[in-house]
C-alpha cells in the first residue's frame, strides 16, 4: 500500500489581483491628497519668524542676524536680546509659527500667532524693500 501525494498547487496563468490593488492604490493617492490639502506647510514669513524666535530663545542671534538690516543688526546685542529671551525660555519649546496678517496690513508688516508648549504669544515682524527684517516684536496674550 503505498501513500498518495496530494497533486502539486497549480497556478492559473492571467489571473491577478489588478484590480483590488488599484483601487487600493487609488484610495491611499485620494488619502494622501486630502491630507495635503488640509495640513499647514509654513510659509517663508513663518519660517523666518520662527527662526528668529528660537535664536532668541537662544539668546544667540548670529544664525539670523544676515535676515535684519544693517541699522537693526547694530542692536543684536547679548544684553538686550537676553531680556526678551528670559521671558521666552520659560515658555517652552517653539512648536509652530501661524501667519495671522489681516488682509488690509501695510505692505510688509506681518502678523503671527507663535505657540510654545506653555503658552501662545503675538508676534510681529517688518520687512524693508530687500526682505530684511526692520522690526520685530514678541508680546504675551492680553
């Protein structure tokens, strides 16, 4: 008596699974999308303000003093950066940077809501003609 093996597994050439994939391929791209869309990507007036606020926070201005013109660039001082980042350092880390500028806002003058772990703040910035910044401004919630 000799045993029986079971037939080999066969597999049936043209049939895939195209179609499932596809359209879990085309949901996943909508998902990513929709994300995008709904996700805020800073834009160059956050990303500079931000910089300049964790240099602050630093209280080394050397990485962002070529973003201030050269008359504010005079007043990067240790002693009067250091008085703004005491206040800012018990704040937290920098976790974002939201442009709020009103739509009828002098041209260059930016407007931003700055949230650090323990605390939102206003923050203001001045740009001159060649994008360097002419004022700067950091003041608690009212």
């Amino acid at each position: 008596m000799s045993a029986q093996l079971p037939a080999p597994a066969t597999i049936k050439r043209g049939a895939t699974l195209g179609a499932p994939i596809r359209w879990a391929l085309v949901a996943l791209l909508v998902v990513i999308i929709v994300f995008s869309f709904f996700t805020h990507r800073p834009n160059a007036h956050e990303k500079l303000f931000a910089s300049v606020t964790e240099a602050v926070q630093r209280n080394d201005m050397s990485p962002v003093a070529k973003d201030f013109n050269a008359i504010q660039r005079e007043q990067l001082t240790r002693a009067s950066v250091g008085r703004l980042s005491d206040q800012l350092v018990p704040l937290g880390k920098l976790k974002n940077v939201k442009e709020t500028t009103p739509k009828d806002a002098a041209p260059r003058h930016y407007t931003f809501d700055v949230q650090f772990e323990k605390a939102t703040w206003k923050g203001f910035m001045i740009l001159d003609e060649d994008g360097k910044i002419t004022g700067f401004r950091l003041k608690p919630p009212q």
